[in-house]
C-alpha cells in the first residue's frame, strides 16, 4: 500500500499534491507550538490533543481532494458506526462518507485516534472497518489508526485485512526542518490520498 501511496494519486497533480504537504507541515507545527509534542509519557497529553492533531493533518487532505476531484466526501466526528444486523459499533472518532445521491452514501475511510497507543486502536477500527464494507456490500474500505505521532494505514476487501508498517508523521525538531519532513514524513497525505480516491468506490 506504501508504494501504491508513493506512486502519487491520477488526476491530482504532483505539484497540487506538494501544495498540500506544505500545508499539512504549516498546520503541524501551528499545533505543537499551541498544545506541545504528543508523548505517551505525558499524563497531559489526552485523546482529544490527538483527535486536534488529527483534524489538522487530514483538514487540507479532504477539502483538497474535494476541490480537485468533485467527489462529495465529507468528514463526520464521533460518528456511530451501525452494523447490517443493527448493532451498534460504537462511535468512530473520524469517519469520511462519499455522498453519491440523496440517498446513497459509502463510508471511504475511518480514523481511530489513541493518546496510548496503536493496538489499542487496531481492534476497535478493524471491527468498524468491517461493518463499513458490509454496509456499502461492495468495494474497498481503508482505516487508520494513530497516536498522532504514528499512524498505520489498514484496507479491506471483504475477504483480507492489509495493514502497512508505521508511519511516523512528527519527529523532535521539526520546527526547523521542512524538507526532511517533506521527504521522509509526508507520505501520510499520499496514504489519504489513496483511501479517498479508493474507498467506497467499486471497478466497474
């Protein structure tokens, strides 16, 4: 999925792709110079730190996939996840949904955020992850799972479950430091990217 992700996305442009990077790199250090570097050992450093961090990571991705591609995908916040048998999953900290007519939606890509740690997310976004694809019937659906600091990247075809290595998306010093993050750190805009362009959506 990593190389997939590095390929770039058609139709979206390399250049407008940069554009995005630097935003996203703008917004990161907007938050940490307002709420601090996330760490697992500050008792401080809560989930909804994280779910802020989140929202400014993947605020630009989403409005710039939007603009570009006319798709109409939408970001829900605490959103309750219902199963095909009417059970309740639970709410999902951020899910993305394409609006494909009045009444016709496809849920694209859930986001678990844990101030703890990554497993701690994993189950609970695998589970929705599979109610997704059972609501939409057909097509690809893609998690996330993050801390902030570090994020996987999960996809699910109705039969497998994929999940590529971390992604680390912050690193101390960063402040000073725009073309290693847009090097080495960036590729998590390429990752959103995918899952917006591929989630939801079946080949025809």
């Amino acid at each position: 999925m990593l190389a997939e992700a590095k390929g770039g996305i058609e139709g979206l442009g390399m250049d407008a792709i940069q554009k995005v990077k630097e935003k996203v790199y703008d917004l990161i250090l907007d938050h940490l110079e307002i709420e601090g570097y996330p760490t697992e050992a500050d008792p401080d450093f809560k989930e909804a730190n994280v779910n802020d961090l989140v929202h400014y990571i993947i605020g630009p991705i989403i409005s710039d996939f939007k603009r570009k591609t006319g798709r109409k995908v939408f970001l829900l916040r605490e959103k309750e996840m219902v199963s095909t048998n009417g059970e309740t999953g639970g709410y999902e900290e951020f899910l993305v949904v394409d609006m494909i007519s009045v009444m016709e939606e496809k849920v694209v890509l859930v986001i678990e955020a844990k101030s703890s740690s990554l497993g701690e997310a994993m189950k609970q976004c695998l589970l929705a992850m599979k109610d997704m694809r059972d609501n939409n019937v057909e097509g690809m659906v893609y998690g996330f799972v993050t801390t902030g600091e570090s994020w996987r990247m999960l996809s699910y075809d109705g039969t497998s479950f994929a999940l590529t290595e971390k992604i680390e998306v912050l690193f101390e010093g960063m402040h000073g430091d725009k073309e290693r993050w847009m090097g080495e750190y960036s590729v998590i805009v390429d990752c959103m990217n995918v899952a917006l362009s591929n989630g939801g959506l079946v080949e025809k």
